[in-house]
C-alpha cells in the first residue's frame, strides 16, 4: 500500500488531531489540554506521531532506550526508531480507519448540487423519466422498440431539439449514443426516414421486426422513427396561418395537455392542463415566465415574441427530482 498517496496529509492530520465527540472517543482516557497549555510549548512531531499522544493507542513492545549518544544527537527521533515501526503502524492505521468511518458515519459525503441526503431509484436510466414513459408506449413505430431504448431517446430528442433544426441531424443526434460505431449508417437512414414517403411506406415493412433480434440497419431505421415521433409530439409551431395548436402526452398520473396560442398582437399564450400539481416555465432569448400550483388544473402563461421566434416550455409534474418534460414551441413566419 502506498501510504505516503493514498490520503492526503491535512485530511489526516485534521482527522487524528480534530476534536472527538462524545461518542467518538476510542476505547481509554480522553485527550485533554493541559491547564497551562497557553504557557507550553508547541509538540513537535515526534510528540504529534508518538503512541502516547492518542488515547488507546498502547503497543505492546516498549521502544528501545534511548543511548547516550542518541540523547545528545538533535536529529535522533525515538518514535521512527526502526525497531518500532512494524508496532506502531498497525495501531496507526487501525485508530485512522476508525475514525475515517465515524467522519463518514457522522458527515456523509453530498454530491456537489445535493445540499442534504436524497434516496435516488436503483435504475436511473428509466427511472429518471419513468411519469413520461407511458406515452412513448404509445407511438405508432413498430418493432416492439424497448423501454429502455425510448427513455434514453426521450431525453436524447429534448436536448437536441433546441439546437439542431434539420431533421437529418436531428435523427442521428437522437440515435447515435445507441449506435455510435454506425456513422455512416447512421446518415443514410436518417435520409430515408426524413422522408415522409419512406415513413408511411416503411412502417408496414418494419411491422413483423423485432428490435431485439432486428440487424443493425433495421434498429437504426426502428429507433429513428420513434425519435421522429418524439421531436413531432412535443413541438408545437404557431402563426398568423395557423394561431393555436396542443398536443397531449400521457402520464403516469393521467393526461397532459399543452396549448399554445399566436394572437395578432404578437403575444404568445401557453395553456398547460396538468394531471397533478406542477409547475411550467416558458424561455425564449434569455426571458423566462413560469408559474406553478399544488393540485391539477391549469396553467396560463404569456410572453411576447415575433414570428421565427422558438421557445422552451418545461412541464414539471410532483417530485421535484424528476426531470421536466420539455416542448418545443415555434412561432411561423409569414
């Protein structure tokens, strides 16, 4: 063991010479300050590291006397006498793991946006957006695609639906963490599946495929088509030819439906009928309205934008920890 590396010198030094609980104390006397501790002088290291500065910490073989000489020898250090380490160290190391599991015990680590303990599910990937789930069960792809595949193309379509506009990208954005081996498969199938004729042609064919044992070209084309139903349900595109559209997304705790509505004063109107009390926000350039209630019913939000404008609305239902379900809301230009 390299224990010159293994634990940095201040976490040890804070951890052996840092006051004790009541409970924390090892097994024998206390350590206490002497009365008359603002008088003495400071320990040295040899004091610091020597077995009788720790409650508990005996060994068993007394060190050797020191000699004359060594008496007289300013670098001579009784406790790193070679005699005794095979002694000291195992008693070193135990009081140290001791008092490394009552810190732990005592102050457990947080992750760095965790400002107390939190319980998380044993399965993050499905689990994180497992209320959202039960509408992906429902899209109209065939092939049997798993639960597990439509969770991660499900948070893999909202990251990308802000940023990438050309549904060719799109599609291999969405899919390539499934394949990413696959590139230049990836590209041609992303053509072919952009294409509205080869969706409707290509559902019929992909019916009797099974995604589990389907070749590589075929789970690409599966996972692709349940991507484009993905970006299509949650976009929402507005304008003066076209002034309102919803779309519905079914949850674990009922029906969610979105509305957004482009009025001629160039205002944008978002309805939000939640299942269960959330809460909705709606940003666009740096602008952000949001508002939130505690039981089910609806959500009214309004913002001012101009045609060509996009937005991002998120749609959160109960736990606060479970990620938002995020739409796309587009307004036409003329």
């Amino acid at each position: 063991m390299n224990r010159d590396s293994d634990i940095p010198e201040d976490l040890l030094l804070r951890l052996l010479l840092g006051p004790l609980s009541a409970d924390d104390s090892p097994s024998g006397t206390r350590f206490f300050p002497a009365a008359d501790a603002e008088t003495a002088e400071p320990a040295g290291a040899a004091d610091l590291l020597s077995p009788t500065a720790y409650p508990g910490f005996e060994t068993s073989t007394p060190a050797p006397a020191a000699s004359e000489d060594d008496a007289i020898d300013p670098n001579y250090t009784p406790v790193f006498d070679s005699g005794d380490l095979s002694t000291v160290q195992p008693h070193f190391e135990a009081l140290l793991k001791r008092r490394l599991r009552q810190e732990i015990a005592h102050r457990p680590p947080l992750f760095p946006w965790e400002k107390n303990l939190q319980d998380y599910p044993d399965v993050l990937g499905s689990g994180a957006a497992s209320i959202w789930l039960d509408h992906l069960k429902n899209l109209s792809v065939p092939g049997d695609v798993p639960e597990d595949v439509l969770a991660d193309l499900l948070n893999q379509c909202q990251q990308v639906a802000q940023d990438i506009r050309q549904t060719g990208r799109r599609l291999v954005a969405a899919v390539e963490r499934l394949f990413p081996d696959q590139p230049q498969t990836l590209e041609y199938i992303a053509g072919l599946v952009a294409r509205p004729a080869y969706r409707s042609a290509q559902t019929d064919a992909l019916a009797e495929v099974d995604y589990a044992t389907a070749s590589t070209p075929q789970q690409v084309a599966l996972a692709m088509l349940a991507a484009q139903g993905i970006f299509e349900a949650l976009s929402l595109t507005v304008g003066e030819s076209s002034p309102t559209q919803a779309q519905a997304w079914l949850t674990t705790s009922g029906m969610l439906t979105v509305q957004a509505a482009y009025g001629p004063d160039e205002q944008l109107e978002v309805r939000a009928v939640l299942p269960t009390g959330g809460s909705v926000e709606l940003t666009s350039l740096g602008e952000t309205v949001g508002s939130e209630r505690s039981t089910p019913g609806d959500l009214v939000l309004r913002l001012a934008t101009q045609p060509g404008a996009e937005h991002r609305l998120d749609v959160s239902l109960g736990d606060a920890q479970v990620a938002p379900l995020s739409f796309q809301v587009m307004i036409a230009e003329a």
